[in-house]
C-alpha cells in the first residue's frame, strides 16, 4: 500500500509552535493549494489543506515560514476523530508532513502578505473562506517577458557536466 502526499500552496497564517506535555514541538497550518484548472469565466479555485508537522520540522516551519509564503509539503494523508467541546464528534483529514522545503521568493520580514488573494479570513473549523475582496493578479509570466530579462551565460569547457 502507498500513502504520499505531494502538496505546494501558501500558508493562509503564521503557523505556531507548540509543545506537547512530553515536550515535543508540534505546528499545524492550513495551506491554499490552486486547482490546476480554471472554468472558462470563472477565478481560479483553491483547496484548503490542513497540515501537521513534529519536531523539527515543526520548527523549521514555525521559524522560516509565515503567513502567505509558497511551502512545499511531502508527507502522509492521515484520519483521525475527535470529540469536540460541545460534545459533538469531529472527523478530520490532514497531512502529516515529513518533508518541507522552500519553493518560492525569500521571506521579507517587512511584508505582511506575499499575495492579495490568499489575505483572507478563514474560520478555524473547516468552514469554507470568505472570497477575496479583490480579483487576483495573475501571477508574471515568462511569455512575455523578453531576452534582455536573461544574463548571457560564459561559455566555459570545464562544466561538472
């Protein structure tokens, strides 16, 4: 049997570390993950995903990783029920992360928000998000972008490959 998850989004808020009784770092996120296609006439749709890491990817998360900044998650699709306070039962699927890396720009402390369309509120329950106050941007594109955007590269014989 084979449980992989292979995931890229933004984080809709700064994750937060916790520590569990034993002492262990813990962090969970929502990320927003673009569908890949859109309805003629339509915006782009995104799935919202919960995510949880341990110990130090916990805090590699927590330190490196804010609010809007481009993640990519490798990890296990995991279930699990919950009673809540109100005593009702609660189902939940999340990733458990094994693996994260960096996919995108560096993360500027000064920025609050690395993009307009994922600056939204959500509810803490698995409520859909509000939409977007305003239209996203698309995002640049190298189609139309010209050849002075690219540096000349040396031609050079002792290449490593």
């Amino acid at each position: 049997m084979l449980n992989r998850v292979i995931l890229m989004g933004r984080l809709v808020a700064d994750p937060e570390l916790k520590t569990t009784g034993s002492g262990i770092s813990v962090t969970s996120f929502r990320i927003a993950v673009d569908r890949s296609y859109v309805k003629q006439g339509e915006e782009r749709k995104a799935d919202f995903i919960d995510v949880v890491c341990w110990r130090q990817q916990a805090e590699f998360v927590c330190r490196y990783f804010g609010k809007g900044s481009l993640i990519a998650v490798e990890g296990q699709l995991q279930t699990r029920t919950y009673q809540a306070k109100d005593g009702t039962n609660r189902y939940v699927v999340e990733v458990v992360a094994d693996n994260i890396s960096f996919t995108g720009e560096r993360r500027d402390n000064s920025q609050s928000s690395y993009n307009q369309s994922y600056n939204q509120s959500y509810n803490q329950g698995y409520a859909q998000p509000q939409q977007p106050q305003q239209p996203a941007q698309p995002a640049p594109s190298y189609q139309s972008g010209s050849n002075s955007d690219f540096q000349e590269m040396p031609f050079d014989d002792d290449l490593p490959f």
